[in-house]
C-alpha cells in the first residue's frame, strides 16, 4: 500500500477528529513555529525506536516536516517497521503556514533559532554548535583591513564576544578597503566605529574594545581568556609579540597579511602542539627588512585583498571553536589576486624556535621594534 499524502487541510481536520500528527523537523526548527496540535519527534528519533514512541502499530498517523520530503522518507521507514495508517503532509509546514493554518510557536529564544537557522541545519553544526560559538570568545588585534571582514562575519556567525584593539582612528583612506567603518565616522576611535558596526549587524554580539596599541604590557591581558586569536595587525612588532604571546598561552592564532596584490594566512598553533606544528618565528626567524616590507600607505593594496585574506581567517577561527575540518596549521596558503590562483607551501616546526621548541621555557619579551628594525 502507498503512503497516503494530504494537504495541510485535510491533515487539519483529521487532527482536531482525533489523529496524531507528528512534526519529523529537528528541536530548532520547530522552536520557529510548528503545526497547532503537533507532537514534535525528531526523523532520526522517531526511526531509531518507533514501537517505544508509537506504541500501537494500528493507530493512524500523520507526519509533516518543513516541505514534506523528510515526513515522506519517515512514513516510509514506519511501514516497514509494521505501521499500517501512516500519512505524509504534502508541502510541510511551509505550506501549512502560507494557508493560513493555526501555528503554534513554543516559548523561547525565537531570534537564537531565526537568526542562525542556515547554521542549525548542517548536522556538522547544529544547535550544540552554534551554542560554542555564542560561548567562544575571539580577540582580534587590528580593526582594519583584515579585521573589518573578519569581525564582520564572526559577529554574523554568532560568535559571542568579539575582544578588539586598535589603537587608531578611521580615516578616508581607510574606506577603501575597511568595510567596517563609513564615512561618518572619520575620526572615530575604529574599534568604537567597529562596536557600532557590529552591533548593529548583531546585537547578540558582546564588543569589548580597547582603543590600545597591543604591546608586551598588555598583550596578555587581552587574549589570556581568547579561545582564538586573530592577528589583524600591519607591523612586523606586533606579529611576533602576538606570536609569543600565544605560544607562550597556548591559544592558536590566526594569522593574515597583505601586500599589494597578494596574501597570505594560515595557523599558528604551536602553544599547543609543541613540536608539531609552527609558529610565525618557524616561518620567519628574523624580520625582512623595512625597505623590503613597506606597509600598506607606502606600497598600496587592491581594496578587495584583505577581504579574502580576513575571510580566510574568520572561516580559520570558526572552525577552531567548532572543531571542524582541517585547519591551516602546518601549511602557507598564498593568494595572487591578480592570477586568480591559491597555492600552499608546508610548514614544519622549528626543532630549534627559540620560542616554540619542545621543552624551552618561555624566554620573555622582547624590544619587538627594535627586533624589527634591526637593532
């Protein structure tokens, strides 16, 4: 015998004569709004132990899901295991809402579930997911180029305190490329521009912003409590005092640059994983010299470049928090914006890192600038 299919509103009237209609959706897509009267139980749920949740094989049932193909496969699976009376709602509960039909929504945090829904619906992540990401917390050290991208879509993806220093203020020039700042803010503290920005995008979002120069006094203070750090700095002093910091804390840090028409990130990770994988002094021991490594004001950069690169590193620093995929740690990735090509090179740990080698003891900070410099 076929699965019998019916529209919203015949599933309606056999509802209130008596019948159980049984919502397959998972617990966060019902939280949005399910079918008055349904009994929410889960595909893969109802599956695993129908006789324990469906005692009597012989009693009628009705399933619905969003547009009806998961209700459809769960009555299938109910006929095999013995159920006689199992029907399917064509259209789901989309086109039971857009009939009118009474709806229920369940008490709740509806924007939680509204908000992150596209996240909720990858099994990969899921509600357990997006709740580690609303707990993590991630500092980023620069609210510009690669900052403005990245902290525009952490904060999107729910990541639930965004820790931002900057010590500068939004400029012109700056518009060019640092999404996070407009016009009217020109002058504007940027991680005060940046706070603004954010919150306006997600108020869920805590901003802790510090309007400071990140520097071996305060480092520690602003990601001692970071499940990820992200280096979004323009300076060679900076990149290897978050380096060290981060070794010397254990926290994996996501590191980005740019130069004119090309980038670079990748994962340092080397506080955790000592031996294993490297950190930024296993790529670089000594700093190139100035005139090699001009900034950005002097050597000019595509306006789209720390776009890529800063969503690279958002796209990094989620899949830390959440556990996922495989991570930048151990390799180089390069992008050339003119060429249209990504390439990669291998990282290995220094056995000799002064800072990163198994069993060396941290051996402090340094005069990064003068490191820098040559000095």
């Amino acid at each position: 015998m076929d699965i019998e299919h019916l529209t919203p509103a015949q599933a309606l009237r056999r509802l209130r004569e008596g019948c159980l209609l049984i919502d397959v959706r998972e617990s966060h897509e019902r939280a949005t709004g399910h079918a008055e009267g349904a009994r929410g139980i889960a595909r893969a749920e109802l599956e695993a132990e129908p006789a324990a949740l469906l005692p009597d094989p012989d009693a009628p049932v009705m399933l619905i899901c969003q547009v009806g193909g998961r209700s459809l496969k769960a009555a299938e699976a109910l006929r095999r295991a013995g159920y006689a009376r199992v029907a399917s709602v064509d259209g789901g509960t989309e086109r039971w809402i857009a009939e009118g039909l009474p709806v229920e929504i369940p008490a709740g945090d509806t924007d939680f579930y509204d908000r992150y829904s596209r996240h909720l619906r990858l099994p990969e992540v899921g509600e357990a997911g997006q709740r580690r990401l609303q707990a993590a917390r991630i500092a980023m050290v620069g609210a510009g180029g690669l900052g403005s991208p990245a902290a525009f879509y952490l904060a999107a993806a729910g990541v639930g305190t965004l820790v931002l220093a900057d010590d500068d203020v939004v400029d012109r020039s700056n518009l060019q490329r640092q999404i996070l700042h407009t016009d009217d803010r020109i002058g504007v503290a940027k991680v005060e521009s940046a706070r603004t920005a954010l919150s306006a995008l997600n108020p869920r979002v805590r901003v802790e912003a510090f309007a400071e120069r990140v520097s071996a006094a305060n480092v520690e203070r602003l990601i001692a409590d970071a499940d990820v750090v992200i280096d979004g700095a323009d300076n060679f002093p900076a990149r290897y005092l978050l380096n060290d910091a981060c070794v010397k804390l254990g926290k994996p840090l996501v590191y980005g640059a740019v130069h004119r028409f090309e980038g670079q990130a990748s994962v340092f990770d080397a506080g955790r994983r000592r031996g294993e994988a490297p950190c930024y002094r296993c790529l670089f021991p000594e700093p190139p010299p100035p005139e090699a490594a001009p900034n950005c004001a002097e050597a000019g950069v595509l306006g789209v470049l720390p776009g890529v690169i800063g969503l690279l590193q958002a796209t990094e620093a989620i899949k830390l928090v959440l556990g996922l995929g495989t991570s930048l740690g151990g390799r180089l990735l390069h992008f050339d914006a003119l060429g249209m090509r990504f390439r990669e090179t291998r990282l290995s740990a220094d056995p000799d890192c002064p800072v990163c080698a198994p069993g060396r003891e941290f051996p402090g900070y340094i005069d990064y600038a003068a490191f820098c410099a040559g000095g």
